[in-house]
C-alpha cells in the first residue's frame, strides 16, 4: 500500500535516472515536487520536461536556493556526494536532505536486502537477484547499480523483495532505511577526492546499521578485519563468509570454502553444500567470496540449497567487471572499468593468469600509486598510464615497475598496449581511477575499451 506525501514540497537535486525516479515518484504519491539539476546537457533537459509535464517544477543549468529553501526535504541523487557545494548553502540550511533511497524506502512495501562494502557489491547485489530469480522469487536489484530503488517502488505490483546496492554517499543522510538482510562485502580507501580522511568513508559505510533490529540479519567479511568489526554492538544475528580459513567455531553461522565445495551453515548444527568453486563462471578468489556472501542472503530469503547450487553455474559477471571482451592474436583483453579504486585494482592484477599489459589511469581520487607495487611484480610486464592521473602514476612507480606514459585520447592508450601485447597475454584495463577526465562514467570507458579491444576481430 502506498504512503500519501500530500502536503509535502520535495527538492530533487539531479536529474539523472535516480533523479527523475524520486520525481516521479514523489508526485505520484502527491507530493509537490521541485526537480534542478546543475547540468544543462540534452538528457537533463529532456528529464526536466518529464517532471514538468507530470506537474512538477524543473529546470538545469543551475538550483534556485530560495525554491530549495521552501521544500520540506531535499532528495539527493546518488551521483550528489552530501559534500556538495549547493548543500552548504545558507538558504537551504535546517531543510533535511536525504538520499534517493530514503524516499523510496518510505514507499516500498516489500522487504530489502542492502549490500554495500568498497568492492564487489555491485557483483554481490547481481548475484542475489539471479539466485532468488532462479528459485521462482520476484526479486529486483535496484539503488547503486543502475536501477532507481524509487523504480521499484514505482512498479505495480512492488517485487517480493528489492535487493539494493547502497554507496556511502547514500547512506549517509538515511533517517529510516533498515535492510532486513544488510551485506558488508570489504572495506578499503577510497573517495578520498571526496572524504577528508578513510575513517569518515567508513563512517559513512557503517550507518548500513544504524537501524539495526533484533530481528536484523548481517552477513560478514570475517577475513576484513575492518568490515568484520565496523557493525560494533548493533543488534541482529551475524553470519561470517569466509574464503581462507575455516569457521571459528561449529556454532559460526555464515559461508565459507572447504576443499573447493561452497558451504553455508544459517542455522545451528545444519551445513548445507551449494556448490562448487570450480564450477563458477566468475573468476577469482574474490569472486567465491562474493558468490559465499550472495548465497548466505539467497538462503536467508527462502530459497534452497540445491536451487542456490544450480543457479550459482549460470551467473555470469556483470559488465566492466574483470569481463573477458575479446582475443585477438592470442591476446586476452579484459574489461575491468568498474575498478576505480587501488583494492580493487589489486584484486584483478592478482586474478591475471597471463603475463599482462595494464591501463592504469583516468581522474585521480587520492590513493597512492605506489600500493600497487607488491602485486605488479611478475603479473604485470608492462603499466601504461595514462589521462589526468597519468604524471602522479609515473612518479610513483618510475623506477619500481615498468611504466610507460602514453598522453592523448584514449584510442592511443589501446593502440599502444595492442603493440606492446604478445600472443599469450593479456591486456587489462583496470584504471584504479574514476573515468571523468574523458569518459561520463565507467560503463562508457569500458564500452569503448571493448570496442576498440574487438577491432580486427572476425
């Protein structure tokens, strides 16, 4: 059943996918609706009409603080860090401001599932969706990972449980939204272009349980220290995944990995086989991990072992994930936009088979270079970097890792790593960078990456 926002004025600042989402939601729940965007491209301008032809107010190229000023809340889109200039506004000051997923937490009526951690959630969130869906579970993935939750908020009927990708930007301003099943997949630094120091972007990570219950359930890095212990004292049941070492003790509740079979154990004294490593379509240990913390959720939601089992064979990675896109001349080229941080670079170099050819490179966010070092020697025979980060990679590893500089577009980067690439290797593209020195966003840098990774293939 819907919530009534009748006799409220809401602001929405930016009007991408989430955006225009909230919009529309708002004003079909009778809320008035406010809609601005600092952007004046063509998509901003087409959402503006939308929200206006439903009844709203809206325009780009700027915010009217005073309009802000008046609204009883103000819905930030996902892409908005809550250090945004505009919020710091005097005008808008003492109006709550809250995330997308906040207005559509108030209008969902279906359970959530909320999975956040520095790397592999977006994995994690596709994984639990394709396991409920494959045991006959209406279940839809939303928030972060490119879905709107207030689109699933929007459908009719609202799926039996919405599975959420959360960021720390969104959570940060949460005042209600509790996760039934919350997964914490790791911790490492990252936005640090954004957050004045690791501790306030773990901060903003922890508050995944600031509404915890007792009958809340989490499910748990137990080999990342920092996100196995960042819950503290919150309520509700912990169960641990886990890849390298077995469980503490025979009443640990969780996953983990034995002689290459995938266990769960959700209730006391009863393990449960859901498959085998080996048998997985994604690859890495990181990916077992994931595939661990998805099952536990999947079986906490009422699916079964032997469904979890069939179903974890057919998953394949999303997209910009460490995604195989072509081999050419014996050469494997592998997608892997989506690592936009140093741990998640890290993660792929260490899955490399091959020796390999990596694009480091794209918008700075803070990290030292230099943290790559351990995990580039004998994986990686060649680092090319490349676009506004390019001068600060070279710095740091000049002289500790064979690194090449390549100026110009991105064409160039791929040009020069398909000459320096012999057959039997592998050319990486895993930046450990954000794409906005050249690209809108990850999933562009790794379409073109894949384009021009496929020319001269049959």
């Amino acid at each position: 059943m819907s919530r009534s926002l009748a006799g409220e004025t809401i602001g929405i600042l930016g009007l991408a996918r989430s955006g225009l989402a909230a919009a529309r939601l708002a004003l079909s729940r009778g809320a008035q609706v406010y809609a601005s965007d600092a952007g004046d491209s063509e998509s901003a301008r087409a959402a503006a009409e939308q929200v206006r032809a439903l009844g709203g107010d809206a325009e780009t190229g700027g915010h009217d603080l005073q309009k802000l000023g008046a609204c009883t809340r103000i819905v930030l889109s996902p892409g908005i860090p809550p250090t945004a200039k505009v919020l710091r506004e005097e005008a808008i000051r003492g109006v709550p401001v809250v995330p997308e997923i906040e207005l559509a937490f108030g209008q969902l009526n279906c359970p959530v599932i909320g999975i956040t951690g520095t790397n592999g959630k977006t994995t994690v969130t596709s994984l639990i969706e394709h396991l409920l869906q494959s045991a006959g579970i209406d279940a839809m993935a939303g928030g972060n990972i490119g879905t709107a939750l207030s689109e699933l908020a929007l459908r009719e009927p609202q799926p039996a449980w919405a599975v959420a990708e959360v960021s720390s930007f969104q959570l940060s301003g949460i005042r209600a939204f509790s996760p039934v099943i919350g997964v914490l997949t790791n911790l490492a630094p990252d936005h640090l272009d954004w957050y004045d120091d690791v501790e306030d972007y773990y901060a903003d990570k922890a508050r995944l349980f600031v509404n915890a219950g007792p009958e809340s359930r989490w499910i748990l890095n137990a080999e990342d220290e920092r996100a196995r212990d960042l819950i503290g004292d919150a309520p509700g049941t912990r169960y641990y995944f886990r890849v390298e070492t077995p469980p503490e003790s025979e009443d640990e509740l969780g996953g983990w990995l034995s002689t290459g079979v995938l266990l769960v154990r959700i209730e006391p004294g009863v393990t449960e086989a859901v498959g085998a490593a080996a048998d997985l379509q994604i690859l890495g240990p990181h990916n077992v991990a994931n595939a661990l913390a998805a099952a536990i959720a999947a079986r906490l939601a009422g699916t079964t072992a032997v469904q979890i089992a069939d179903a974890l064979r057919t998953f394949k990675a999303p997209a910009h994930r460490l995604e195989p896109v072509g081999e050419t001349g014996g050469v494997l080229w592998i997608n892997d936009s989506k690592a936009t941080n140093i741990a998640s670079t890290r993660v792929a170099i260490r899955g490399m088979a091959r020796p390999t050819v990596l694009l480091l490179g794209g918008k700075h966010k803070g990290e030292p270079y230099t943290e790559l070092l351990p995990d580039l020697e004998g994986r990686v025979k060649t680092v090319i970097a490349y676009g506004e980060a390019a001068p600060l990679i070279e710095a740091d590893l000049q002289g500790k890792a064979p690194v090449e500089r390549v100026d110009g577009p991105f064409e160039a980067v791929v040009a020069r790593a398909r000459q320096l690439a012999e057959t039997g290797d592998a050319v990486l593209l895993s930046p450990a960078c954000s794409s906005f020195d050249m690209f809108r966003n990850y999933e562009e840098r790794g379409r073109r990456f894949s384009e021009l990774a496929r020319e001269g293939q049959e």
